[in-house]
C-alpha cells in the first residue's frame, strides 16, 4: 500500500488537471480526491487484497 500511496503523491499534481469523467473514460475503475480518502477507503478499494 505504500508504494501506491508514493505513486499517488507524485501524481498527486495532475489529478486537478482531469476531470472524473475523462478519468473513468481512460479506464480508471476507482477514483479518489487524495491520498487521505483511498486511506480510508482501502478495505474497499480495488487495491484492496481479497
């Protein structure tokens, strides 16, 4: 989990840039407004084991 969390931190940036239906449009089949909600999230997250 956290190298994903890095991952978003560094992309952080451009995530203002794309709107949530370009986002969904690309492929992404989870969306999170910043690192602090896909924590509090992650047991439900596609991230998340099974």
């Amino acid at each position: 989990m956290l190298a994903i969390l890095e991952i978003l931190l560094e992309c952080a940036p451009a995530l203002g840039v794309f709107s949530e239906r370009a986002l969904r449009e690309a492929g992404c089949i989870a969306i999170y407004g910043d690192p602090e909600e896909l924590l509090n999230n992650d047991d439900s997250s596609p991230l998340a084991p099974s």
